[in-house]
C-alpha cells in the first residue's frame, strides 16, 4: 500500500479556506486539474455517500464518494470508486487546523491506496505533485487574490468617503437625497465595504414612510446590498479583503456606495451569483426561504394559496412551494400577473370575479381548502383565507400590502382549527448560524434553478425617489435594484 | 468545560522539533517559566503514568502525570493532579504534525479544564498566553529557528 502525504500552510482564515475546500462539487472551480465535476443522482455536496463524477483537463474520467465530512473538525474523507487511472482502493482524507497565532491554516491532504507493479512511483507522484502540491498552489493564489487590494487606498485601513441616499423626515419618495457620506475604518467585528449593487424593497417604503420604525430620521434606508471587503477590524474571521460579499438585515443603511457595519450578518458571495443577481435575491429570497422551510415547511401534495404571485417574494414563493411538490394557486389581480404566475409555476391562478377567492379555491381543491396560504395583502384578505382554509390549515400572514392587518378576532380560526403566522424577518436572520442555514439553502436554490432571479429594473442610487415612486406605484415587475452612479457610468 | 487551543507554525523538520519537546522532564530545556523539574519515583521520563514535579519561575509547584506518549504521532497527554491554578480534571494535549511544503511543523497545544464559572475567561487567557504560546515561543528560540 502507498501512502501519499503532503500538508502545508495557507496565509487565510481556516473558515476562508473551509469555505471552498467543503464544497465537494466545487474543485472544478479551483482545480487546475480538474474539467468539469458534477454530482450523481442531483444529491447534495455535502450528502455523505454523494459521488462526484468529473473528468481531468487530461481527459480521464473519475467518480469518488465522499465518506465523511466534519464542520466542526474541518475534515472530510472521499475515495474513489471508479477511475481511468489505476489507483485501486484509493481513500484520501483532507483536514484543516487554525494556525491560531497567526490567523492562518495548516492543511493537511493524505491519501493510501494500491498500485498495478510497476507504476508504484508515477502514480504516488502524480497524487502528490498532479493533485496535492498544485491544489495547495492554486488555493494559496486565489486566498491571496482575495486579500489583494483591489484599489491603492488599501494599503492603510481608513475612512472612506463616499455617498448615500439620507432622509430628514419620514415622508414621500422626495424626502430622499444624495449626500457625502464616511465609511469609518472598522472597529473590532466589523467589516468596511465598497458597495456595488444594492436590493430595493417595500420595507425601505414603509421605513421612509415612518409605517417601520426602523429608521429614525436623520438616517440612511436600505436593508440590502452587496459589495467588496475593503477592510476588516479585528475578530473578523470569516471575511477578507478584497471578497465579494452581501448581506440583507437590519440596521437601515444600505443604500451607499460605502458602509461600515457589524460584520457578523454579513457573508461571502459564491462565485456564480454575480452583485446584481444577489443584490436582487438576498432579501426575498431568505424570506422565501424561511416561509417554505421554517415558518412552514411545505411536504409533498399539500395545497398552497399564495398572494401576490407575481411580487418579489411571491413567485419565489410558487417556484419553490412547486419544487417541494406542493399544488400551487396564485391569488392575483390582473391577467398579465397571472401569466408572470403560471411561468413561476402556479398550477392554477385565481383573478378577482363573480365568486369569491374561498369559493374558487374550494372550487379548485373539490372543497379541500388551502394547507397553506401565504399571504402578502393583510386587511383585505385576511377574512377571505381563513375561509379558504383546509382543516388545520397554516395561514402565514407575512405582509401588508393592502394596509395594516389591525385587530381580529381569532376565535374565527376555531372553524377549521387553523393555525396563525406571523413571522418577522428579523426573527429568522438575526444570528451568524441562522444566516449561514438560510442562504446555503438559498445559493443552492439558485444554482439548482429551483428558483430564478428576475431583476426588472435598475435604477443609478441617486434615482432612488424614482425607484421608490416605481415600486410605490406598482409599475415594477421583478426585482428592483440600484448601482452606485459611477458603476453605472461605467456599465451603460 | 472551557478548553484553550494554541497552534503555531515552526520552521524546522517535525524530528528536530519532537527531539525537544520528546522528555517529559525536559519542560526547562524549552520553557522560561519552568525552573526545574524531576520525575517522581525513579521512573524513566517516556513511561506512560510517571509524575513530573517542577517548580515555576514564580514559585508555584505543579505535578502532572503523562496520559499518552506516541513517537508515531509525535503526540502526548498530561494531567494537572496539583497546582496552584484552582483547575480540575485538566487534561492538555501537546502534538506536532509534518508540514512536507518547507520541512517544517505545525504544533498544537490543547486543554480541557474544569473551574470556578467566574474564572473561566481569566484561566483560558492565562493559560493561552502565558503558558502554551509562552512555551511555543521559547521552543522555536531553542530549535534555532
């Protein structure tokens, strides 16, 4: 038997370096070596028993199986268990360890496997040179370019001057305008980003407006954007310089070209979600997220009523309650939405019409009623779900759209024994780990096309009245995102 | 149970590091805050249950007894059994692993205590600083590195 060991030093944080090593499908992103790699049977990359199957830039085909994976010790253990190179009962294992006192990672890959006679010594080269030693040289290169500075002004962590869109007074969309604004140099957990795209949502409405009390005036609206590292203060571990990243949480203050923040919420961007896209997603889709997966989890041949199908989170909504297997009922108000509706995935569309939503969605079910009904409109509709309730239906009220839900009366739930949501976003997105869950599900969403990301207008930061007056006055379709001024100079 | 872990980079092969750190009487050779050290009973120092006693730079006066000695894993486990530290059931972890990439090591030194709940913070950087990253850095001074 050969045994094949190779460790070195990479100059990143272990969770940097975890970060691209864990993903067992990801090495046809960083591996010179390695073509292109999928994963068998659409299971997961970090499934245990998943199989990668991958061809090499020489042209051999390769499938291994990943037998064990540890975040807590930062390992894992795959073997190969079909190869047009002959390395018979090949089990590698790869392993990471903090270098504590200088922030960096010891990585250790080794490997034991048999040999045909013969071929003893190239093929324990090939491993260790072909495999080990240029993975160690091409994760050290691309760990470096994400702490090269991307501009001279990196050289010395500093202030950084830039502008933001600032409100005096809650009011209309013309309270808001364009002033200089300071990204200090982070402080001890925070993070300093030169932003590059930023999400436009209807809280950033109900912020200027004073509905939310997020935003005290004076102040900055925004919950949503995505940018580059331009500094880090100390205990940030997670994030370099130079990485691309996004977040979407409260404090307001997103929309800016520059920002300083507690960088716990904020997280590292995958490579296939370029800023726009992500810019336009975070937001919604970790909302979605947690409305099919947490606040209700949605199972195979349940019902979902959901309103406001062709709204931001709404069709993520249909797209992913339709993957979880659910039968899906869009509630909308004209044809054109209807049509965004059924593209998104609704099996059937309710439009307003003689009878009413709990008459057609009891027409529609043979008197079943929705499982679960999802709904965006508030005071309007709230009388109409409760009677288009299944028994023991989940009405998960998440929004307002028509105005302030108000007082009700639950005792009007007793007649289906249904149960009531009211879920806060903040509440699901309010710590490092529930972040962590949420967008990993939401990434692979994304790169799976379980849900697609449709960015219906752009609009320069400076514009942001106009963009709140367009999604104020429902003339938008799609997501709604602004880019700094010079950006979009530079891009138009 | 807090727990400390300390880990550093040494420029030198894993052998020349282990030769020093190797004798579990040898804390003087590689520490500046042992004084001096003997092993209780007459017992050769790689005997797995043999007892160090030695006297700190300060004063204090500990005894650990040796858990686990591996050459293969160029590794070995002690327990605290009496100090003046107010630690129970300590048990810390000294190991070195090869990095082939220059011929040099990678040491790790680890523990795992019981104490009073107000003490923890205090004990855990005491003992990260002044003892494992102390000792890491007087060991890289002696093997010349």
């Amino acid at each position: 038997m050969i045994t094949v060991q190779r460790s070195t030093v990479i100059d990143a944080p272990i969770q940097v370096v975890w970060d691209i090593l864990r993903d067992f499908n990801g090495h046809d992103r960083w591996h010179p070596a390695v073509d292109t790699s999928v994963v068998d049977d659409g299971k997961r990359t970090d499934q245990i028993g998943a199989v990668r199957n991958f061809r090499l830039t020489s042209g051999e085909k390769i499938r291994e199986q990943l037998l064990s994976l540890s975040d807590r010790d930062h390992f894992f253990r795959y073997a190969i268990v079909e190869s047009d190179i002959p390395l018979q009962n090949y089990v590698a294992e790869v392993s990471l360890k903090p270098v504590t006192d200088g922030n960096a990672t010891y990585w250790s890959w080794t490997s034991r496997f048999n040999s045909p006679e013969g071929r003893e010594t190239e093929l324990a080269d090939l491993v260790a040179d072909g495999v080990y030693e240029s993975g160690f040289a091409a994760i050290r290169a691309r760990t470096q370019s994400l702490i090269t500075p991307v501009s001279p002004s990196l050289a010395t962590e500093k202030s950084l001057e830039g502008v933001a869109i600032h409100v005096d007074r809650h009011g209309g969309p013309e309270e808001l305008y364009s002033a200089p604004v300071m990204a200090p140099a982070p402080g001890p957990g925070e993070v300093q980003i030169r932003q590059t795209a930023i999400g436009v949502n209807f809280i950033d409405i109900y912020c200027r407006s004073g509905y939310f009390d997020l935003l005290k005036p004076p102040g900055v609206p925004g919950m949503e954007a995505v940018g580059i590292v331009e500094a880090v203060g100390t205990n940030v571990r997670h994030l370099l310089r130079g990485q691309r990243v996004g977040y979407a949480c409260p404090p307001v203050g997103a929309y800016a070209t520059v920002r300083t923040m507690n960088a716990a919420l904020v997280f590292p961007l995958p490579d296939f979600l370029d800023d726009q896209t992500a810019a336009a997603v975070l937001l919604k889709g970790m909302s979605a997220e947690f409305l099919v997966h947490r606040v209700h989890q949605i199972k195979k041949g349940e019902i979902a009523l959901i309103y406001a199908p062709a709204g931001g989170v709404g069709r993520l909504l249909c797209q992913w309650a339709k993957h979880l297997g659910a039968t899906v009922i869009g509630a909308t108000s004209s044809e054109e939405k209807a049509r965004v509706a059924r593209a998104a995935g609704a099996h059937h569309v309710i439009l307003p019409g003689s009878q009413s939503l709990e008459k057609q969605v009891m027409d529609i079910t043979g008197d079943h009623g929705a499982d679960v009904i999802y709904d965006a409109v508030g005071r309007d509709s709230f009388a109409h779900s409760v009677a288009a309730l299944a028994t023991c239906g989940h009405l998960v009220s998440y929004g307002q759209a028509s105005g302030d839900i108000g007082a009700r009366d639950i005792g009007s739930l007793a007649s289906v024994s249904a149960t009531l949501s009211r879920p806060n976003f903040g509440h699901y997105t309010d710590t490092p780990e529930k972040v962590a869950a949420i967008t990993t599900r939401l990434f692979e969403a994304i790169e799976r096309h379980v849900i697609s990301v449709d960015i219906g207008n752009i609009f320069s930061l400076s514009q942001a009245s106009d963009a709140h007056r367009a999604l104020e006055g429902r003339k938008t379709t799609g997501s709604t995102i602004m880019i700094p001024d010079e950006l979009r100079k530079g891009t138009s | 149970m807090p727990n400390v872990y300390i880990s550093s980079v040494i420029p030198v092969p894993v052998e020349r590091v282990w030769s020093m750190i190797r004798d579990f009487n040898g804390l003087p050779n590689w520490t500046s805050f042992v004084m001096e050290s003997r092993i209780e009973e007459g017992l050769p120092a790689d005997k797995i249950g043999c007892v160090r006693a030695f006297q700190l730079q300060d004063g204090g006066f500990i005894r650990e007894k040796l858990l686990a000695l591996s050459d293969y894993d160029y590794s070995f486990s002690y327990a605290i059994l009496e100090s003046p530290m107010g630690v129970e059931n300590y048990i810390a972890t000294v190991k070195l692993l090869p990095i082939t990439d220059g011929g040099r090591t990678f040491a790790e030194w680890s523990a795992e205590f019981d104490c009073a709940s107000a003490r923890e913070d205090e004990l855990v950087a005491h003992i990260g600083n002044n003892v494992f990253q102390s000792g890491l850095n007087t060991l890289k001074e002696r093997v010349g590195a």
